[in-house]
C-alpha cells in the first residue's frame, strides 16, 4: 500500500480528509488519484483536468522524484511508496 500524504491546504477543500485512512493500494498515480475519487467524491476533479491530466498547479511525488506523467499518470507506485499530492499556492 502507498501512503498518501497531502498539503494542509487540500485539507481545507476536503475536511473528510482528515477522517479517513489515506493508505491507498495501487499501481500507480492514477489508481491513487482513482481511489482516493472513491472515498472523496470531487478531489480527482480538484487536481486533475476533464481529461484527467495533472492540473498545472499541482504537483504529485512518488518518493523523493517528482512523477514525469502528467498526462496519463502511469508513474508506479511501489509497495510501501510515499506519494505526496500537492497545490502549489500564489500570490502576492
């Protein structure tokens, strides 16, 4: 199972967040994203596009490196993998 981690900001759009388990069993990016859609209706659309790619403000990493499929999102995720989901955040 990767263990998902997010930015306190994603906590604020989804409070249910911090209520649930955020262990999820997948082989990649896209099964995370997918599963974590499932238990959170709404946060696949919140960091992914009406075709499903990466929001260009959004950055996910799979263990230390930064995932380099921002179209289809087949990075794979490993047993054990910490995947961090993140926004970006501007202003000034």
């Amino acid at each position: 199972m990767a263990k998902v981690e997010l930015t306190r900001h994603l906590y604020e759009y989804f409070p249910r967040l911090s209520e649930i388990d955020l262990d999820v069993d997948a082989p990649n990016v896209a099964g995370v994203i997918a599963e974590l859609e499932r238990r959170i209706p709404g946060f696949a659309f919140y960091v992914c596009d009406e075709r499903g790619r990466l929001r260009q403000h959004v950055n996910i990493f799979v263990g230390d490196e930064m995932i380099t499929d921002r179209r289809s999102l087949m990075d794979t995720v490993e047993d054990g993998t910490r995947v961090l989901i993140m926004q970006a955040l501007s202003g000034g």
